[in-house]
C-alpha cells in the first residue's frame, strides 16, 4: 500500500511514496514530488526530506550522526542499557513484550516509531503484525542505513523516513499508534514532538513511551546533571505526565525500573 505523506513545504500538499519503497529486499532509489513541485531523494530506500539541512545540534544529537554509534547502538549498547538503568536483567524480549501488549498492533493498520535510531520497536511491531504498515523515522542518515541494513536481514518491510520530530510530515489522524523508545531524553523541544505525535494519532490510538526519568540516587544525579550539558534531559514522573497532558495525552498505564519509564498514551 502506498504512503502519503504531507510536503515539508506546503501544508495542504502531499506526497505519495511507492509501496516498492518498503520492499526492503530491493534497492528503491528515485526522487519524489509533490503538485507543488518541491522534490526529494529516494536513496537506498531511505526517505529523505532533510538533504543537507542540520541546523544546530547537541552534542548527544550530534553522536547520532556516527557511523560508529549506528554500527553499536543496538548490538552493543541498546541491549544492555535498560538492565544497566533499571537495575535488573531487563532483555529486548521483556521490552517487546510490553511494546505489543500496550500497542496491540492490527493488519492493516499504520503506526510510526518516532526518533527510531535502528527501527527497533518498528522491526519488532512489523515481525508481531506482518500485515501492518511502518513508518520509522528519524534525522540521522546513519542511524537509518543501519536500520535498513537489518530490517534486509530480518526480511522486515517497512518506510524508512528522514525528517524533523518537530515538523512530522504527515497530515492530522494518520497513525493507529505510536511508539517511542529513549528519544524524548534527547530532544532539544520535547513539547513540540509530543504536539506533532498529538496532531497525527488517531483519536482512538495509542502511543507507546519509553524514557529514562530523574534518579533519586544523588550520585546517579550527578552524572545525569553532567549528561545534561551534552544536550540530554530527564524529567520525574509527575514532571513528565504533566508534559504529556499538556501536550494532549493522557496516561492510562505506566511502571518504573529503576530510572526507566514505560507509558502507555492515549489522546486526551
């Protein structure tokens, strides 16, 4: 099935990207327009409504951009990380677990993993829910041709999306669901990217929320503090339920470990 999206330029254009471009075991390269002419490049299969433009940038925003941070960030890193802050073995299948249960995916319905890095939660979603459409999206070419390269090998189809979390390219009420796994921390305007996941949920959706919270440990404290200066933030509990109401949301589920958050969203 075909996926439109919104043009970056013109609110009221759209863009209609091939199914081919999810067929992941086929090269996709081409150029995409809308009525209005604004064009983008296809590469690899690869999305891209951003081309050069960077602006300014994190430090932790910038690591994104490493080819060395695409290649260990999920083979390495992501799978120790939440045993590593929630304190106890926590392995990518008790993620996944949750992911599906709170999401509960369906054929034939669409759902965007928002700030995807490798795609993770869209591979995952897309394996449970073979006849569901995906969209991962993300501004780092890097993290993007490495989520390529192992969706290829998991035989997972789904779109690959190079764009702003703040400017999300896509006309109001189009996803099922939404997913989110660590990004928040990293945002420089949270509150933009969770009015833009607002905008696009459907009114009955659901969005699945994955961040790292405050310690109350005074010397994990400290190193977030320091985390901070490279462009991370981290919100209590209650900060961050109010950051979700005030961006349109309310919170029906929601457990800790250690300074791992998991929420399940729905549109207020």
């Amino acid at each position: 099935m075909a996926l439109e999206i919104r043009s970056p330029k013109y609110e009221r254009a759209s863009i209609t990207i091939p199914a081919e471009v999810a067929d992941l075991q086929k090269n996709f390269n081409g150029t995409i327009c809308s009525n209005k002419g604004d064009e983008y490049e296809i590469r690899n299969n690869i999305i891209d409504l951003l081309g050069d433009e960077h602006g300014e940038m994190t430090w932790a925003q910038s690591s994104n951009h490493w080819k060395v941070t695409a290649a260990v960030y999920e083979d390495i890193w992501r799978k120790r990380s939440l045993s590593l802050f929630s304190g106890e073995e926590f392995p990518i299948q008790k993620e996944k677990e949750l992911l599906i249960d709170w999401l509960q995916p369906e054929p034939g319905k669409s759902y965007m993993d928002i700030g995807c890095s490798t795609a993770l939660y869209g591979r995952l979603v897309k394996r449970d829910q073979p006849d569901a459409e995906i969209v991962a999206l993300d501004f780092s070419k890097q993290m993007l041709s490495e989520a390529r390269l192992k969706s290829e090998a998991e035989q997972t189809d789904l779109y690959l999306l190079r764009a702003d979390a703040r400017y999300l390219p896509f006309f109001g009420a189009t996803f099922d669901g939404l997913m989110m796994g660590g990004t928040l921390n990293e945002l420089t305007d949270p509150l933009k990217v969770l009015y833009e996941a607002r905008r696009v949920i459907k009114k009955e959706g659901v969005f699945f929320m994955m961040h790292l919270i405050k310690s109350p440990t005074w010397y994990i404290r400290l190193m977030q503090d320091s985390a901070g200066l490279g462009g991370l933030s981290f919100w209590t509990v209650d900060e961050s339920n109010q950051m979700f109401e005030r961006a349109g949301f309310s919170m029906v589920d929601q457990f800790t470990k250690g300074i791992v958050c998991f929420t399940k969203l729905i549109p207020a």
